[in-house]
C-alpha cells in the first residue's frame, strides 16, 4: 500500500495521495523515516545495578535454593523459611531470576529415571524352547480374573504354555498369587516335561510372582547337588507392553469365550473341577489355525507330520475325483510354521548406493 502511495504522490501530491487511498497520512511519513535502531550510545556493556547482588551472592543464593534441605521447596517457602530463622539473603524475584538463569526453575532434583528396558525377541523352532506364562489377574473389569461367590474374592490361575505348540505344559489354580508356588509350578512342569539345563526360556510379564527372587534362583540353579536343577534361562516383557506376551493373554482369552465359562465360582474345588475338563479340550481337542488346524497335543508329541501326510492323501484322493473343483490347483493341507515368535525383529531396510 505504501509504495503504491508513492507512486500515485508522484502525481498528484502525497496529501491527495493519502486521501485517495485511505491511507493515514501521519503513517506514510513515518514509514518513509523509520526510527535508528536503539544503542546505548557506545559498544561497552552497561554498568551493574548497584541494588544487584555480587556474584558471591548470587552463588551463594543458588546453593542454598539446591541445598538438600530446600531442593524440593518452592522459593517462596524458602523465602518465608530463612524469614523464620532471621535470615534475607534476597527477594522471592530474585531467587527465581537466578535459578531461571541456571534452567533450574522447573526441577531442581536428582530423580531417578526408568531405565530402558529391551523390547523381547525370543524364537522357539521345536517344542520345549520357549514356555510364556501368566497369572489372571484380578480387577473386576478384567473378565479373564475367577470370580468368587462374592465380591472381591478371586481365583488365581497360573498357566505355563509352550509358544510353539500352544500345549499348555502346566497350570494351577490357588487362593492366593504366591512366589512359592509358582516355584512349584515351574519345577513341576520341568520335570514332566524333562527339561535339561539350558534348554528352556521361561517368558513371562514383571508381576511380583513373576520377578521374585524366589523363581529366579530356582531357574538360575544348576548346581548337581540340587534336587530342583533347572538351569532356565528368563525372560520378561516390558512394562505395560502386553503384546510382548501374547500367546498366554490369548489363552486367557480362548478361556474367557468357553461356552461354558461361569460368571461366578462357588468355591475354590468349583473352579478347579471346571478346569480340568477346560485344559484337556484346549490341548487334546481344540484345533488352532496358528497350528495348521492342528491340536496342541499333536503339535508337541512330534505327531503334525504324519497327521499332514494322512490330510494329503485324503485331499490328493478328494482331487482325482474331482479335479475341476480345485480351481487353484492341486489342494495342500494346512501347514505349520516352521518358527514361531515373540516380537520378531525388523527387517532393515537395504540400502541401495547411489551411482
């Protein structure tokens, strides 16, 4: 606008100019003549305040606002404090100016900060690799907890399941959620299964009965002297991450959608008389699209290859009958992975250097 201004003055003359344009005559001058920067008339830096505190001072100032007794105050109760005790080292302003000249206005301690913990990538190729397990947990807005005949009282059920077989090796139900028996458990199903040392990884989330010092020491001992020589190795998820054990939550979850799964249990040998038949559908009969529509039992006896070739003899039968029903070709049964895992790793991306 104000060039076109000048342009049109040129003419007619700045006052008729502005008038016709609507533009304030009083900021056109203005703008032809903008203001010299501000200086303080030469390059030596300002003298100090004579009311400003010595560097000593302020030093002084600082250390006691960082101090361990007042760390955690505000400046305000700090000022008011050493008011108290008879003492003015100087204004609450003040004390912030320092402290904001330190960028410590916001947080003055030394907190101690969540350490980064490794996101879990475990791989099982063969049965009797890799065990996850969990423990139900209780909150009322959790349908998966058992509930009792009454309100706040719950069920734990602890189940040991093996990720590349989804064969649930072992499982309790108790009263309480106790270090010791999980030990128990875990000992347990070990031996059934005859693990040997450094054959198995244990997954599980950090409960307390998960990171108890009690089953670490049981997987940890492989001592010859021990009865109990496990010799397993351990593994957690992180915290709050429940994708870093899946396949116990969606055991909890295949249970949780049983037809028959009651709202309430009347007593502890309730729930446990329901479970039984529970767990033996969920290994022996229950078929599972991650195992080729497969059961768990035969999965972790070493059963799915003969099984597979009976399901290709009987769809390479179904097929010369038929074969213009099989429009993709000849019919292959399901198969199994050849790996199964717990967060697999990323593959990177290649990089293509330039010509």
């Amino acid at each position: 606008m104000r060039s076109a201004v000048s342009d049109l003055a040129q003419q007619v003359g700045t006052n008729r100019a502005c008038t016709l344009l609507a533009y304030p005559r009083s900021s056109y001058y203005r703008q032809q003549c903008p203001p010299p920067p501000k200086t303080n008339g030469d390059s030596r830096p300002q003298p100090a305040s004579p009311r400003a505190l010595s560097a000593i001072e302020r030093e002084k100032v600082r250390e006691t606002l960082n101090s361990e007794r007042f760390v955690d105050c505000s400046p305000r109760q700090v000022y008011g404090t050493l008011l108290d005790e008879e003492i003015y080292l100087c204004s609450v302003s003040t004390m912030y100016r320092i402290l904001a000249k330190n960028q410590e206005v916001r947080e003055r301690r030394n907190q101690k900060k969540h350490p980064a913990y490794t996101k879990p990538e475990l791989v099982a190729t063969a049965p009797n690799q890799v065990w996850t397990w969990d423990i139900t947990n209780t909150s009322a807005a959790l349908s998966t907890s058992l509930r009792g005949p009454v309100t706040h009282v719950y069920y734990y059920l602890y189940t040991i399941l093996d990720i590349f077989s989804r064969y649930v090796v072992g499982y309790m139900i108790a009263e309480r959620e106790l270090a010791y028996l999980a030990k128990q458990l875990v000992a347990d199903s070990c031996a059934k299964q005859h693990i040997v040392p450094d054959q198995l990884i244990l997954h599980a989330d950090r409960g307390s009965s998960m990171t108890s010092k009690t089953l670490a020491l049981l997987l940890a001992d492989t001592s010859a002297t021990s009865v109990q020589a496990l010799g397993v190795d351990k593994s957690h998820s992180r915290p709050y991450v429940s994708n870093d054990n899946p396949y116990s939550e969606a055991q909890f979850k295949t249970m949780k959608y049983r037809p028959d799964y009651p709202d309430r249990f009347g007593c502890l040998v309730d729930a446990r008389t329901w479970a039984q038949p529970f767990f033996d559908w969920y290994n022996n009969q229950h078929r599972h699209v991650g195992l080729g529509l497969m059961t768990p039992a035969t999965v972790h006896y070493g059963l799915a290859e003969d099984l597979t070739a009976k399901r290709q003899v009987v769809l390479a039968g179904a097929y010369a009958q038929h074969p213009e029903r099989f429009v993709k070709g000849r019919p292959m049964p399901p198969q199994l992975p050849d790996a199964v895992w717990i967060n697999p790793p990323q593959a990177k991306a290649e990089v293509v250097p330039s010509s």
